[in-house]
C-alpha cells in the first residue's frame, strides 16, 4: 500500500549524514583500539614514549590529556624528562587485556555474517603475532548496529556539547590487565 509520513519536512531519512557520523567515530575508537594494542606488543617503552610525547623545538611537553592520565596513574611530575623509567612505561602502556573489550565495530545495517569476525589477520600481523608471542593481537569480536552503539546513545541523551564530550570521555572499552 501507499503511506506518507506527514508533515515530510520533520522526519529524517538519514539524510544528515549522523549515522554515519556515528559509525565512523565508534570505528575510528575500534580501529585505534588494536592500533594501541598492536604497538604496544612490538615496540619498547622508549619507542612508544617518543611517539607518544615527541620533542618539538628541542623540548618534551605533555598535552592536558596527557597530565590527567598521569594523574590517574597518581604521578604528580608535569616534566617529561623528569619522569623514571617505570613511571614512562606506566604512561605509555594501556596493557589492555583484549579479553575484556567491550567496544565493537558498527555497521549501519544488520548483517549476521558479521556477527562474529576476527580481525587482525594481515600479513604485518601476523608477522608481529609471531615475533613477539603476541598471539592475542588476534581476536574475536563482532559488529553491531550503529544505531545500537554507545555512541548513539550518547548522542540522544547529551544535552549540551560538553554534556556530550564528558560522556564519550567516560565510556570504558576494556580493561587492563591489572583490572583497571
């Protein structure tokens, strides 16, 4: 049969684009996700720290997001060049243990094929997989809806963009492996 939503103007048929906004950010977290991991299983602290805190102008310094996650880690020093060893290692590694992800690639429609899927299955994965003993850098996981995602959920019930940032700030992905 024949049916028409009136008024048309008020109902939106992905238009926008903000289903795909959401999809493409909740992948980028995924994406960064294993990124994280990977680098951590084949790259020392001091490789990891250089990226993570590169000199620019001959100094090292450290982003606002960066001092809260030292904070967290209960390290009070603001210098990086004033940081130990152990202290460096605490900050650079995540150490996430990939058996405690919660986060899942979305899609914008629902393929069953895509339910469960193991990524991480590329040749340079492989390769670091084996070199490295880190056979978890290969994982199960799956895809749901984007329209079911976190991020979504976000998105309906932040009421002002700050609203919106302290949220997505607060979503936990997985856990370290110390539990944290």
């Amino acid at each position: 049969g024949y049916s028409q939503v009136i008024p048309m103007e008020d109902f939106n048929l992905h238009l926008t684009g903000d289903i795909h906004a959401i999809t493409a950010s909740n992948n980028l977290l995924a994406a960064a996700l294993d990124t994280r991991i990977l680098h951590e299983a084949s790259q020392t602290d001091e490789a990891l720290f250089d990226r993570l805190c590169p000199e620019k102008d001959g100094k090292r310094q450290f982003s606002p997001v960066m001092v809260r996650r030292l904070e967290k880690l209960g390290i009070a020093k603001r210098d990086p060049a004033e940081l130990t060893p152990e202290e460096r290692s605490l900050f650079v590694r995540l150490d996430i243990d990939v058996t405690t992800i919660t986060w899942n690639r979305v899609t914008d429609l629902n393929d069953r094929a895509l339910r469960g899927v193991k990524v991480n299955q590329g040749p340079e994965e492989s390769r670091i997989s084996g070199q490295y003993n880190a056979e978890f850098i290969q994982r199960n996981t799956q895809f749901d809806i984007s329209v079911a995602s976190e991020i979504m959920a976000v998105l309906a019930l932040a009421t002002s963009l700050g609203d919106m940032r302290d949220r997505l700030g607060r979503m936990v992905v997985g856990y370290s492996k110390k539990g944290v």
